[in-house]
C-alpha cells in the first residue's frame, strides 16, 4: 500500500502541496466542510493576500501566511476526510482493540515491571496506538516524554517510526527530533534512520509547511555526524536484502544442498564420522566437483559478507509463522529472554551459544524470538561442558550500528514478512533515496571525500542515478571538479536523457584525467546518439590510441560499425584489421566482420585463410565457393550444417556475398539447395 486516501482527497491533497488554494477551495465548495467558519476565514485571507500580491505590495510575511493556509487546510482535509480514506483492516482492528476512549498519557501514568501481569499487553496498546493514530495530542507527546523504561521506550519510538511512515503528523516528527537533541544511544538508534525514512516520505509537507522543523532537525543531525552516516550505510545494507536472499536461494543454496549430497554418501557411523570423512577426502584425493562446489558456495557467501548481507534473512524468513508474530507490535520488541512465550531451553541455547551458532554473527532481536520459539531446537544442539565463565554467547552490550541494524533489519522483515505487511505503507518500497530529504540535504552534513565514497558505495549496489546525484552534491557542495565527479554528474545526464550535458560532463572528465576506454565509449555512444556519426568516428580514432585493453578492442570495432554503416570499405577493412590484431583474433563477432569485409571487397583468397584459422567454417566454405572451389566449399558447408543444423539461415544469408563474384541467385539458390538437402533427407 502506499496511500489511503480516496481519488478526490489525493488530489485535494496534491493541490494543497503544490500550492493551488484556489482550487481547494473551489473543490470544497458546497460540501460539509466547505460551510466551517474555518474555512471561510481561510479563504477570506487568501482572497485578501492575493489581492494585495496583484496590487504590487510586498508583503514580508506573504510566506509564513501562506504556509499557515497550507497547514490548516491539510489539517482540516485530514480530520474531516477520514471517513473517506481507504483505511486497511489492520488500522481499523488496531483502533477497535484500543477502543473509543483510549488514552495513553493515562495509560502510561502508571508504571509497570517486566514481571507484572499486563506489561507486554500494554507495550502492544502504546504500539497500536502510535501507529494508527494520525494526530497525537500535547498530552500524548508529554506522556511520552516522561517514560524512562528501556523496552517501553524502544516500542514507543519503533511505533513513532511506524506511525509517521503511515500519516504526517508533526508531532510525531517533533519527539523523533527531541530524541536526536537528547543524543541518548539507545534511542538515537532508533529515531535518527525513523527521521530518514520518515522525513523522505513526507518531503514536500515538511520543506512546504514545516521549514523549521526541517531546520531543527539538520540542527540536530549536525551535532550527530558519524551517527547520521552510519544509519544511512545500515539503511543501504537494508536496501540489498532481498537481491542478496534471491543471490543465496538460487546461487548459494543449490551449492550447499550439493556439497550435503557428497556429506550424506561419506562413509561413518555418526554425522561427526562423516564430516571428518568428508575433510579427509579433500586432502588425500582431489575431488574437483567436491572443491568446485565449496569454492563457489564460499566465494559467493564471501561476497555477501563484504556486501554486509544480513545473512539470517533467508533462514529467519520462514520461521515468522508462530502466533506471536500475529502482533505488528512484537515485530519491533528489544529481546527479552523472559517474555513468557519464549522456550526457556533455547533461551538458554542462545544466550551460551549465539554467536558460535552463526558464524560470529548477532542475530537482531526478531530472528532471537524466531530461534527461542522452535520447539526442541535445545536438544538439537548437543551438550559440552564449558569452563566457569566461558561462554559462546553474546556477552558484549550491542555497539550503535549493531542497535541500528536491529531496528532497521527487524522493521524490514516487518514489512516483507508480516501476514498483514500489505496494509502497511513501506519506508522500503522503491529504496527511497534519503541523502537528498529534508534534513540531510545541508552541505555541512557530508565531507567532500564521503559523498565520493557513498557515490562509489551506491553505484556498487547498482543505483548509478543516486551515485550520479551525490557528485553533484559533491560539486556543488565543495566545487569538486575531479574526473570521478564529472563521469558521475554524466551518468545522472544520461538516465535523465540530456545527452548534450552529458556529453559536456565527459568531456570535462577527459580534460581532468585524460581518456578512459570506459568514458571514450560513452562518447562516441552519445555522439552516435546525437546523430554525429562522423564526430563519433573522429573521436573515436583519436581516442582508440590512447587506451588499453578490451576497452580498445570495443571501441575500434565500433569505428568499423560506424565507418560500414557510411558506406567506406577500404577504411573500414583496415579499421576491422586492426580490431583483429588487437583482439588477436580471438573475438569471434569481430574476426566475422573481418571476413565478411573480405568477400565484400573481392579478397575471396584472404577470406577464405582468416575464416580457416579463426575456425569459421560456414565463412570459409562460403569464401572457397567464391575462389572457384565449389567441391570443397560444398563439402565443408555440409559438415558446418550437420554439425549446427540452427545456422541454415545464417548459410543463406552469407551466400548472397557470392554475387560480387558472377554467382547469379538461381546458382546460389542451387548451391543452398544443395548443402541442405542430405540434411532434409536424414531428417
């Protein structure tokens, strides 16, 4: 889901965005709302603003007036069109459970201990009614102040995070940004990547009708730097999971089920007999299917790890079936080894043997709950007895990123795994991209070298727009004028299709650090585009001197292309030469352009040698019928076809090369005829 509002609210909303009150007004015009005293005075006012504007006066507070008209009707929309927006079920139980007259300052009033009947029940009211609240009430906000219980705040602040990505509500905005101002760990983990992903949602209301909230919050972000970048590398990790899962579910896994295949047929009594069986194989006799598949499922689980994967996803993704994960609330719980829902074995299991059990690795909160409530898993693990004091678990408190990461992992298996995750309006969806929101676009936020450094990062993980969009903060931040920034600003011209800037922005590059194959391509691909075909093979044979590598090899043979295409075959034989000598005629595309550039021109002879010692039979049989030798051609054509019977069309199509040779077409249709029918026959 990603809007509740009905089609004429959205578009009262849009208008309210952009700016068009008059419309608003028009469009309310003779409905309920339309009579408020309220709403009278607001048109009356902008009645009188626009006025004065057409008048010619200046009016210093014309902005603040207008944002105030902007925030009361977006106000009004959202309180008196409520019953007209497509509220999902899971809103409609949440408000049902809470009731009519809930409320939370009273609810919070008294405090609870972990132990006391009704805490967990509580922590889901205060959840559910942040959530599904659009508006809280001072009372509410000053509630929430006051709470100083670690596990009741972390669900406080994950239902802020929830409720703002559902409905705007500045109030909501105001605690995340309070909590930044505070700088307390606990909390900072969970408010400073709610204030990214919130902020980014509702951009337009905030930078609109909001600014000095906007304001605060760089305020605040400021004085959070190194926090502020590592909550964005963790929500970019959060962006990869799902490519990474399908990497591991296609890629990895089949690896590992190939590797337990070898694993069950080792001889052994035990499964402990069985894999030192399996590690002895290894090292007295070389079983390269054996070492093949290791090597690939843990190179490509290596690069999942350097990726910083969130390598429990995959597993933890089919145990969120139990019954409590029926609560959205508890999707978000910190963990807490004594919920009485929780096995007391695998408690146990994981609090001594965590880490060992995955690789080094912690499990955030919402894989622990999955793991602590599969029947048996404690006796899966077999007992060992561990000196006093030693233990594999988790002992060290969890670091920032690791809080971070807790957060963010947990809400997206939340919004990918819930039962009900489609009523939900996702922070995920679309990998929003929130270096250009409302509180991090200050140039002050970002050094020169780290926006370079997330630009490499973001283009790593295939989002070249975003990386392109950070070199021109980059340059218009810190006036970098590096190569690096000026291929970076031609990408973003390039997806946006504004060729000419794009163009522009590679020459620069060229000009700061010389030519690359990488950037010379781009060229002479935007000159082709831009219909400068000559430019192109200008540029390119200038350029094709001064780089190394496949890059060369690639940028000759688009010369050859483009000189054939404007009709010059000497030129072009001796572009398509020189390609050939450069790939050392081990291209195949390119050593069958040279062939074919041969028979062209009348090099029958030449055609027929190159084609021999490139192993292209179907141009060698075709240039031996052009030299006279019609047996032989005939022959080879034949076990060319025998051998690929696909390639018929591809025969028909290189014999109309024979007519430069007075080979008439009723002869070549003879020729083909002739080559094809042993085939047809067997068939």
């Amino acid at each position: 889901m990603t809007d509740y509002n009905a089609p004429r609210g959205r578009q009262l909303i849009e208008d309210i965005l952009s700016g068009h009150y008059a419309r608003v007004f028009e469009m309310l015009d003779g409905t309920p709302q339309g009579e408020s005293a309220r709403l009278r005075e607001l048109t009356e006012t902008y009645r009188l603003l626009c006025d004065y504007y057409a008048k010619g006066a200046e009016d210093p507070s014309r902005d603040e007036i207008l944002r105030k008209i902007g925030r009361e009707l977006r106000m009004l929309i959202r309180e008196a069109w409520d019953v007209e927006r497509f509220l999902p079920q899971s809103c409609i139980d949440a408000r049902r459970r809470l009731g009519e007259g809930y409320d939370l300052a009273a609810d919070l009033a008294h405090p609870l201990r972990r132990q006391e009947p009704g805490y967990f029940d509580r922590l889901d009211r205060l959840f559910d009614y942040l959530w599904a609240t659009n508006r809280l009430t001072e009372a509410d906000c000053e509630a929430i102040r006051r709470s100083t219980d670690r596990v009741e705040r972390h669900i406080l602040l994950s239902g802020l995070a929830v409720g703002l990505c559902e409905e705007y509500d500045p109030a909501k905005l105001t605690l995340l940004i309070e909590v930044l101002e505070d700088r307390e760990p606990a909390d900072v983990a969970i408010a400073l990547p709610a204030l990214l992903i919130g902020g980014r949602r509702h951009q337009r209301e905030i930078l609109h009708f909001y600014p000095d909230l906007a304001e605060r919050g760089i305020a605040a972000l400021r004085r959070l730097r190194e926090e502020l970048h590592m909550a964005v590398e963790v929500l970019l990790d959060s962006y990869t999971t799902e490519r990474n899962d399908r990497i591991f579910t296609e890629e990895v896994l089949p690896k590992l089920q190939g590797l337990g295949e070898h694993l069950r047929g080792m001889p052994g009594a035990t499964m402990e007999d069985q894999v030192q069986n399996f590690y002895h194989s290894l090292d007295e006799q070389r079983d390269d299917e054996i070492e093949g598949l290791l090597a690939d499922a843990m190179g490509r689980l290596g690069d999942m790890q350097k990726d910083r994967f969130d390598m429990e996803y995959s597993s933890a993704k089919n145990l969120k079936g139990f019954p409590f994960f029926s609560s959205a609330a508890h999707w978000f719980y910190p963990y807490i080894p004594t919920h009485p829902d929780l096995i007391e074995g695998n408690v146990r299991m994981l609090t001594n043997w965590g880490k060992a059990l995955f690789g080094g690795r912690r499990l955030i909160s919402s894989d622990r709950y999955s793991f602590s409530l599969i029947p048996g898993l404690d006796r899966m693990i077999p007992p060992m007895d561990l000196p006093e004091g030693v233990s594999l678990g988790e002992s060290e408190p969890m670091t920032l990123r690791e809080q971070m990461r807790d957060f963010l992992f947990g809400a997206y298996r939340f919004y990918t795994l819930y039962s009900d995750a489609g009523d939900f309006i996702s922070p995920f969806r679309g990998d929003p991209f929130v270096l250009d929101g409302p509180f991090t676009r200050a140039a002050d936020l970002y050094t020169e070298e780290q926006l370079c450094d997330l630009a490499l990062r973001v283009a790593h993980d295939g989002h070249y727009g975003w990386a392109g969009r950070l070199y021109e903060r980059s340059q218009r931040d810190y006036g970098s004028h590096s190569g690096e920034v000026w291929r970076g600003i031609a990408v973003v011209y390039m997806m946006d299709e504004r060729d000419e800037e794009a163009l522009h922005a590679l020459e620069e590059a060229i000009r700061e650090e010389g030519i690359r194959s990488s950037t010379a391509e781009k060229v002479a691909s935007l000159l082709v585009k831009l219909g400068r075909k000559s430019d192109a093979i200008d540029f390119i044979r200038k350029a094709e001197d001064q780089v190394e590598g496949p890059g060369r090899v690639r940028l000759v043979a688009e010369r050859v292309r483009l000189l054939r295409e404007r009709g010059e075959p000497e030129e072009t034989l001796q572009a398509a030469y020189k390609a050939d000598f450069l790939a050392d005629g081990e291209d195949k595309e390119i050593s069958e352009t040279l062939c074919t550039l041969l028979l062209e021109t009348g090099r029958a002879e030449e055609a027929a040698k190159r084609a021999h010692s490139s192993s292209l039979p179907l141009y060698e049989g075709v240039a031996l019928l052009a030299t006279g030798e019609r047996t032989e051609g005939i022959a080879l054509l034949r076990e060319a076809l025998h051998a690929e019977p696909t390639n018929a069309p591809r025969l028909e199509a290189l014999l109309t090369l024979l007519a430069k040779y007075d080979i008439p077409d009723r002869e070549r249709a003879l020729i083909y005829d002739t080559i094809i029918l042993p085939s047809y026959e067997a068939k």
